[in-house]
C-alpha cells in the first residue's frame, strides 16, 4: 500500500483527483490535499508515513494463536461463563485449523464437546469422534488417546440412556481407552476407564458389574501408593461405588463410601454427597415419602444452583466484556500517541510547505465567502425586487379589476385589461422568472392567449375568486379552467400536483 502512495509522485499520468480521494483513507485530522503540482508529493509523503505506522499497529493487533485462544477458553470455563467459553473455544478450533495445530485442534473439540455434553449429548459424541479422527490422523501422547475415547464413550452412553438405545457402542470406546491403558500401565487412566464402564452398567440397571468394576478400580496402587483402597480412589469413582451400593439398597457400604468423598470446594459435589446422606436416613427410617418430598427439595435447590451459575456466567461475560473495552481504549490511546508521533516527525519536516499551504487556502476561503456573500445580498435583493414586482402587479390587476366593477354594474364586462397591459405584465414576469413564459410559449405553442394570460394570474398568486372577478365567473369554473389546462396542455392528471407547481417547475 506504501509503495504505491510512493509511486504516485513519479506518475504524470495520475490525477490530482485520484491523490484526492485516496487521501481519505487516512485518519482524521490530516488536512485536504491541495490540487496543486507543487504539494502532491509532500501528502503522499505524509500519507504513507500513516499508513506504515497503522498498519503496524494492525498488524500487532491481529496476532493471535490457537493455544493462547484456548488458554482464553480455559479461563472462561474456569469462572463459570459457558457461552464466552464456547464461543472461544470455536474460535480456537478456526485458528488450529488454519495454523495446522493438530494438538490445540483435537484438544478444543473435546472441551467443546465436554462444554455441550448436558444439553445437547449428540452434539458432543460427535465433536469427540471428530476429535478422535483428528488426534488418528496425528497422534502424539497415548494418555491423549485413552481420554478422546473415555469421552467419547461417556458421550455415546448419555444419547443411548436418553434414547434408551443399545450400549454396545459406549462399551467400545470405553474397552479401547482400558486395554491402552492397561497395555501402557497408566493406573490413573485405568481407574478413570474402570468408573466409566460403571457408570455405563448402573446406566444398564446392572448394579452388581457396576460395583465389581468399581471394586477392579479400588484395587488400582493410585496417587503414588503402594495399593489400592477407597482413600486413593478418584470422587467419580467413589460416586458409582455409592450409587450403585444404594440402588442395591446396600445403605452401609454407601454411607461408608459417601463419607470418604471429599468435596473441597466443590459445592455440586457437597450437595450430591450430603443429599444422598440424608436419602439414606430416610429409607433407613422407611420414610418414604419423606423421601420423596425432600428429593423434590433438593431438585429445587438444585434448580436455585444452577441459575445462580448462570447469573454469575452473566456477571463474568459482562465484567469481561468491561475488561476487553478497557484494552480497546487502551490499544486506541496507544495507536493514537503512536499516530501523534509520527505526525509530529512529518510536520518538523514539512511544517513550512504546510503553513504556506494553510495561509493560502485561508485567503483563498475568505475570498471564496467574501464571493458567496456578495451573491446571496444579491439573489436576496433580486428576490425582494421580484416580490415587489408581483405585488405591483397584483394591486394593478385587483385595482383595475374593482374599477371595471363599479363602472359596469351589470356583470356583462369579460376583460379588464387589454392587450397593451397583459404584454406588458408577461415581460415584467419574465424579467423576474429568467423568461418562463417565454420558454412555455415555445415549449407549448398550442396554448391560447387565455390560458397564457390565466397561467401569468396563478404566477402572480391571485386567489380562484379574484380571478372568477376578472373573467366575470364562478371560483368553480376557475377551478374547471385550471383543471382542464393542467390536464389538456401540460399532460398532468395527478390530483395532488396543482398548476402552481406545474409552473413553478418551468
């Protein structure tokens, strides 16, 4: 862009207009560029010195990885905003794809489809089977391997409970991650894959597997230790340890396992764990519908939780959204002192050519008001003595018109000026109109003197009775008078457009 600023200062064959309008690309305050020989390179220095320094700024600006954007993503998970997580997440996934990022890539389909699993499971199974397409055509790390398919197999378990489908499917995913992981003796992953296919069997209703396979993950040495044991086992496995104890109504081994959860800060955890408790003290009072009346509160309370999350989404979004304002201004402060710098470095060098310039167009604008002044006294007096004019002529028709009256009382007179008067009436109005009806007579050659003479008393504003005075007849045939004139002479059949405007636009 620079360089072809540059080149129009050795151009002959560029116009000063095309200098002109290529001036306003750049920013505000840089005055307009001069017409003459002498300053078009001087602009097209200036021009191009902005428009490096912008285009730098631009440039910096733009300047953004897939891995930072999901670092972003990250973020906003970690503080409870779904939709700005989701939506940086996609945005991540656009720039791993154009970067070639294959890692960044397959990781953001899958917290993408992790951020979509509640709502929509179909949706997420098929991001993870994308993700798992992604990371087989460019594999890196088998841990990676084993949680795309422990993923995917949680996902493809959730559309088939909801669909009350086949599980087989699930299964696979989930029996591919254990026997890599088993194969690779990564117990933290075998143990993560033994509480999915858990969780997939108490999901069957099958709650004796689900326990047996939870007790396999017991078994695993977990966290450093030299064995297993409920102490070193992850919370989602203790959760479908419990779960299924309770299904088999086996209230002690649940109360035992949900007492060794250690929710932390998580209160969703808290509140699984200490609703379940209370649960089991009821059944174990065979309080049924106690029960049920306090699940049906817990499920309130839940409700209440949930919406509390979204609330704080929508605090964080908007307190972010202040956040990126604030850098915008900032990144704007920063362009704008940038932009004054190098404005001030092109003005030590050109500030002599630029004040010459400015007093010139000052004293060519003075001139140029002075000039436009001058024509608008002078359109104004011509007004006030075309005013003048037509009020003469009215008074003159009104007055002669009034004498006619009273000298011919019957009525039986039809002109009151002769022919002398109504010449001398048209020139004085083309003197004032730049000759209209000297155009309309040549335009219309057809028009009788009558209507000439009827087209010079509208000019002149005579109201429909004062001409029905001078022609001696009704305002109604006046106004037939108009309407046929309009319609037979000037070809116009629009209501609405009166033979005043007619006139006036000729």
């Amino acid at each position: 862009m620079v360089s072809i600023f540059i080149s129009f200062a050795y151009f002959p064959w560029v116009s000063d207009t095309t200098i002109v309008k290529m001036s306003y690309l750049c920013p505000r305050g840089v005055m307009k560029l001069s017409t003459s020989m002498y300053t078009k390179p001087l602009y097209i220095f200036i021009i191009a010195v902005l428009l490096m320094a912008c285009g730098r700024g631009q440039q910096d600006a733009n300047t953004q990885t897939a891995a930072l954007c999901l670092e972003e993503a990250e973020a906003a998970f970690a503080n409870d905003s779904i939709r700005l997580g989701e939506t940086l997440l996609r945005k991540t996934i656009h720039l791993a794809e154009e970067s070639k990022d294959w890692h960044t890539n397959y990781i953001a389909y899958q917290r993408l489809a992790e951020a979509l699993s509640q709502g929509n499971p179909e949706e997420a199974l098929r991001l993870m089977k994308k993700a798992l397409t992604i990371y087989e055509q460019h594999p890196d790390d088998e841990r990676n391997h084993v949680m795309l398919l422990d993923y995917a197999g949680t996902y493809a378990a959730q559309v088939a409970f909801n669909a009350e489908g086949s599980f087989d499917e699930a299964l696979d995913f989930i029996h591919r991650a254990y026997d890599i992981a088993e194969k690779n003796q990564m117990k933290n992953l075998m143990c993560q894959t033994l509480t999915s296919l858990a969780n997939i069997e108490w999901a069957k209703e099958d709650y004796r597997q689900a326990v047996n396979y939870a007790r396999q993950a017991e078994s695993l040495p977990l966290r450093g230790g030299d064995g297993g044991g409920l102490a070193n086992l992850l919370p989602g496995t203790l959760q479908v340890l419990a779960r299924s104890y309770l299904s088999l109504n086996m209230l002690d081994s649940a109360e035992t396992v949900y007492r060794q959860i250690e929710p932390g800060d998580d209160v969703h955890l808290a509140y699984i764990v200490q609703s379940n408790l209370a649960k089991i003290s009821l059944r174990r009072m065979g309080a049924t519908k106690v029960e049920d009346d306090i699940e049906e509160a817990f499920e309130q309370v839940e409700d209440f939780y949930y919406k509390a999350l979204e609330q704080k989404d929508q605090y964080y979004q908007e307190t972010l959204r202040q956040e990126m304002e604030n850098q915008r201004l900032e990144y704007r402060s920063q362009m704008y002192a940038r932009t004054l710098l190098t404005i001030l470095i092109a003005s030590l060098i050109v500030i002599p050519a630029i004040v010459l310039i400015v007093r010139y167009r000052m004293r060519v604008q003075r001139q140029e008001k002075h000039q436009l002044q001058q024509e608008a006294e002078h359109q104004k007096a011509q007004l006030h003595q075309a005013n003048e004019v037509v009020a003469f002529l009215q008074n003159f028709i009104l007055e002669r018109t009034e004498v006619m009256k009273k000298l011919n009382q019957s009525g039986d007179s039809l002109i009151t000026l002769n022919p002398h008067e109504w010449g001398e009436i048209e020139r004085t109005l083309n003197a004032i109109d730049n000759n209209r009806f000297a155009r309309i007579r040549e335009q219309y050659p057809s028009m009788q003197e009558d209507d000439i003479r009827l087209c010079i008393l509208t000019r002149l504003g005579l109201s429909n009775r004062a001409i029905g005075n001078i022609y001696c007849i009704t305002v109604s045939a006046v106004q037939h008078r108009k309407l046929k004139l309009k319609k037979d002479v000037f070809g116009e059949s629009n209501p609405d457009i009166t033979l005043e405007q007619i006139l006036n636009s000729k």
